[in-house]
C-alpha cells in the first residue's frame, strides 16, 4: 500500500499542504510544535476516519476556520484510489474517485496502523487499553469489527439503562441478555482470531527487535474461552450472564462480558508492566505493531506505517534493526522526529525528508537534504 500524495488545507496547524511521493520512508522533521504530528494525524484520519489524538475530529479543523480537507492518492493491489474527507460543523463528508462514499466502502485500499509516545499506555495502562489495542488490531484486519463493537455496546448501554433505573422488566433482560451473547460472542471471537495471528509474529519480532537483551513476550486473552467454536463462546456467555443476573440486578449494573476481558501481555512469563524500563515497553509495544503489520502482510497488503516521534527511547541498534524490519516489509512509513540524524540507517535512495517549520513544509529532499 502507497499513499502518492497528501493534501490538507484548514487542517490542524498545517498550511495548504500538497506531498507527492513514492518514497518508502517519509520523515518528517522540525522543532517541537510544528506541525510534525498533524501532519501525521491526517494521513491517520483519512485511513481509519478517527483523530489519533483528538477527542473529537472537529478539533481537527484549524482553529478559526469552517471546516478542513484532507485529501490522498492511495495505491493499493495495483489500483489507486482517491480519498477526500471533508469536516465541517454538520460533520464528515467522504468521497472516493470523486463520488461520495459510504464509510463501508472507505477502508477496502487504505489502512494505517501508527506507534505513537502514549502507546505505552497499551502495556503500562488498566486493562481497556489493552481492550483498545485488540480492538483497533482486529478493525485493521477487518473493519467490520467497529460495527459489532458498536452492536455489542448499543446493547450494553440499553441494559445498564435498565438495571440502574431499578425493578427491569425480566423479559426485556432476557432479550438483551440474549443480543449482548450473541454481539459479544462476535466480538470475542474477532479478538480471538486476531491474536492468534499476532502472538508468534509478535514473539518473533520482539526477539529481532529486542536483540540480546530480549525476553519472551507471550499474549493471554482471559477468561480463556477453551478452543470453541463461535456457538460454544455463545453459550458460554449466555451461562455467564444468566449466573450473574442475582449480582447484576443487586448493584444495579452490568458485570459479565468484552467489556471487562483482559489482555494480558507478559514478557517471561510476568506482566510486561512490572519490567518497564522505557526502551523495554517501547520494543514491546513496536513489536505489537509490527505483528499487525505482518500478519496483514501475510493477508496480502502491507498498511501504512505511523510513527511517531522515533526520536526518544530507542537506541541507535534497536532502531537499526527496526529500520530493517519495515525494509523487510516493503512497508511505506511516515516518521516524525526533531532530529531526523539519528536515521542513519534509513535507505538514502528510498527516504524523503519534509521538514515542517509553523505547519509548512519549508524544505523537502532526500537523504542529502537533511539538516
Ligand atoms: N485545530 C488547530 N488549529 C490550529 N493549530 C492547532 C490546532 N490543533 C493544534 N494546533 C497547534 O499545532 C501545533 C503543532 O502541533 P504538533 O503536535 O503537530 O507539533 P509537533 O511538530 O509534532 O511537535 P512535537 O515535536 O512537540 O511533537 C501546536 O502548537 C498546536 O497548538
Ligand atoms: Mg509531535
């Protein structure tokens, strides 16, 4: 997958911004407060219609103005698409190829996955950090998962409804019972298949990134659901909430379901946040981005690769072997830095530099142009 070019206007603090390229490593590099991560934020919006930091995405549009545009030529499987988000105060509108779109048929030739500083937060975090993680993993590879997500929280919020107002209708609780089974079986299971694929990619990358000093990096979804099928995950759920209904109708609020699964990440075995230096949670958390990257690599189209602020935690050899890795890959990757001079090991023929000054691009090369 290629984005070929990028254009924003009233986006952020960016100023009208048009990139063209095909390079496989973009670097975006400036002083702090720039622009550096808007710039990056937009290619996120346009590939999975969320803010990668914003609450909202009306807090994307510069301050000031009416609405704001963001705009990408995308090739995926030989075919280049264009995408076009408009935000205004009545909401998003999307066009692809100059039509408008429906979100279902947004996401079939562009994804992104990103690594940004507060993905630490995915090991060091409670566990609906982890439930966000997967969640999000499970989207990248298929994106009708935000759907049953959706589904399956609709339903929760109608129950909680129901049990905090006092005396619920029995047969409406069965009926929700019996939907939040159903969604929630969908929802397990999605997050089940896709850890599946990510747990021996993750090991492995994490052995490769980690190098020497590397531990083992194991996954564990809990309560474990013993290798069933979708119907025995159902009807696990269904037993679940049926022996908890005396407890839920008592505190008046619901206590079985996704919604209170773990994640747990463990690196030899004890939870990855009890290691936690710095650099440590940051390999980790590289290695769980990576793995989606690879396990969709091995579905057939490699997403675009986000990371933010590289700069930091990651030392010289570990982000040699990084750069390495996305090499390996053929994955094209978006970089932001302060100081692109520590990316030595970026290909020089493959790299394009934009150094972004007050949210314009005031200098764009190759290797050559870094400063
Ligand atoms: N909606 C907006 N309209 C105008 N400016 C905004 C808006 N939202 C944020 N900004 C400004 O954008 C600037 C740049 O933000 P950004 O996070 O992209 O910087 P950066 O270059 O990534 O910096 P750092 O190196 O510190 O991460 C900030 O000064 C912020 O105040
Ligand atoms: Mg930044």
């Amino acid at each position: 997958m290629r984005l070929l070019g990028l254009q924003a206007v009233g986006f952020r603090n960016l100023a009208p911004l048009d990139l063209q390229t095909d390079a496989s490593f973009v670097v975006v590099h400036g002083k702090n407060a720039q622009g550096k991560t808007n710039l990056l934020e937009g290619v996120f919006l346009l590939a999975t219609l969320k803010p990668l930091r914003a609450r909202r995405t009306q807090e994307l549009i510069a301050w000031g103005q009416e609405g704001a545009v963001v705009a990408a030529t995308v090739r995926a499987g030989g075919l280049a698409r264009r995408y076009k988000l408009q935000l205004g105060a009545g909401g998003r509108t999307l066009s692809l190829d100059g039509q408008r779109a429906e979100q279902a048929d947004w996401f079939e030739g562009v994804r992104a996955i990103a690594f940004t500083p507060s993905d630490g937060e995915i090991v060091l975090g409670g566990p609906s950090e982890r439930r966000a993680w997967i969640d999000r993993a499970a989207f990248t590879k298929a994106p009708r998962h935000l759907d049953l997500v959706r589904t399956y929280r609709r339903c929760l919020e109608q129950k909680s409804t129901a049990l905090k107002a006092g005396r619920p209708d029995p047969i409406l609780l069965d009926a929700l019972d019996e939907q939040l089974a159903a969604a929630g079986a969908a929802v397990v299971r999605r997050r089940l298949d896709i850890l599946a694929e990510l747990r021996p990619r993750v090991a492995e990358l994490h052995r490769r990134i980690a190098g020497d000093d590397g531990r083992e990096v194991s996954l564990r979804y809990s309560p474990s659901i013993a290798d069933g099928g979708p119907e025995e995950v159902q009807q696990r759920l269904t037993d679940k909430l049926a022996r908890a209904r005396k407890e839920e109708l008592r505190r008046r609020s619901t206590l079985v379901g996704p919604q209170r699964d773990e994640v747990h990440i463990l690196l030899d075995g004890q939870p990855a946040r009890a290691f936690g230096s710095r650099g440590q949670v940051r390999s980790l958390v590289l290695s769980l981005k990576l793995a989606e990257l690879v396990a969709a690599r091995d579905r057939g189209e490699v997403p675009l690769f986000l990371l933010d602020d590289l700069s930091s935690e990651l030392d010289r050899a570990r982000t040699a072997r990084l750069v390495q890795t996305l090499s390996d890959l053929r994955a094209q990757v978006f970089i932001t830095t302060t100081d692109p001079s520590h990316l030595d090991a970026l290909p020089s023929d493959d790299t394009l530099y934009v150094e972004l000054s007050e949210g314009r691009v005031s200098a764009e090369g190759d290797a050559g142009g870094a400063g």
